[in-house]
C-alpha cells in the first residue's frame, strides 16, 4: 500500500524529477535526480539524538552514499549539546522532563537547519519520527508517559510551512525489499 504523502509526491505532474526520486527512494533503488533530499542527521548516522545514539536508516545511508542527502540536526544548529535532556511539546513550547524551557533553541535550530535546506536546493525531506524537532504527523503529547498525539515536531511544521514534503523512517521499505511506502498507522 502507498502512503498518502507517496501517492501525492509520485502523481507530482509539474515536478518528474522529484517523481522518479520519489520513486527511487520508495523502493530503495538509486536515486538518479539532482535534487538533494534533506535528511534527519541522525537518520544519517550522526550520533546527535537527546541520548548521544544515532538511528541510521539504510535508505538513508545509500542516499548519503551517493551524495543525494542533506543531513541536520536542528536541536544540535539550536545550540543544544549532546547528550541532552529529553524534551517533548506541550502547548506549543519544547520542554525538557526538567521543566526548562527549550523553545527558542529549536526555533533557532530549525530556521538554521531550513536555511541550510533552501541553500542546498531541497524540496523534500526524509525526518525522524516522533521527534519534538523532526516528527511528522505524530508527536509525544509532553507527559514524558511515552504517549503519541497528532502533531509536528517544530522543525517539521517549518518545513511544511515552507512547502517541503515530507515523510519519515517509518515511510520507507526496508533495504533490500521491494514493498513500496508503508503506510502509516
Ligand atoms: S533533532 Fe532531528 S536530527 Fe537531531 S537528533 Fe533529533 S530527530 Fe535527529
């Protein structure tokens, strides 16, 4: 089954470039376009998440490989170090299980991370899912309770606000398979 976000970026009639890498990505093939894709860092094998891991995605890799990726960080652009404190959204503020408020960091982080977006010619993005900053669609609601709510991440609402497309790890097949976007729960 496609993701709805699939179908919209593979029926993109006015971009067919974007198109075919959408294609590509999808099906973990190569990705054949110019277009570079921005990319969560740590997607990419950067060991920048609050906890000090990276999460590398083998689509991602590849991408990164072949040089179609634009890895950020935008808590790590924000000024945040690493390790840090675990932080989720709540009223529309980032903040960690501590109490302190990290707002202005991520926005900082994020309107850095989309400058480096617009300075690199990407039009997409492949994000981190569930993360305060990258999540798309769904977020933790900020109980720290590990529950999942509708919503972005803050660099995520940026992007899309910009006009970006985005999907996240969960969208793409596993390396070596040929299933297509998964469709999110
Ligand atoms: S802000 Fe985004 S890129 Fe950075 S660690 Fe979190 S999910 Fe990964």
């Amino acid at each position: 089954m496609k993701h709805r976000d699939g179908d919209a970026l593979l029926n993109d009639a006015d971009a067919p470039p974007a198109a075919i890498q959408s294609v590509a990505l999808s099906k973990g093939e190569n990705v054949d376009d110019a277009t570079p894709i921005l990319v969560s860092a740590c997607l990419a094998g950067q060991p920048c998440r609050y906890d000090g891991k990276a999460t590398p995605h083998p689509v991602v890799l590849r991408l990164l490989e072949q040089g179609c990726a634009v890895p950020v960080c935008p808590e790590v652009l924000g000024g945040l170090n690493t390790p840090r404190e675990c932080v989720e959204l709540r009223a529309g503020r980032a903040l960690c299980r501590s109490g302190r408020d990290v707002t202005d960091e991520f926005l900082r982080g994020a309107q850095a991370s989309l400058e480096r977006a617009h300075a690199a010619g990407c039009r997409r993005a492949v994000l981190k899912s569930r993360s305060p900053s990258c999540g798309t669609g769904r977020v933790y609601d900020g109980s720290f309770c590990g529950t999942l709510v509708p919503g972005d991440g803050i660099f995520a609402a940026l992007l899309k606000r910009h006009g970006f497309s985005l999907c996240t790890e969960d969208d793409l097949p596993c390396e070596g398979t040929d299933t297509g976007l998964a469709s999110k729960p």
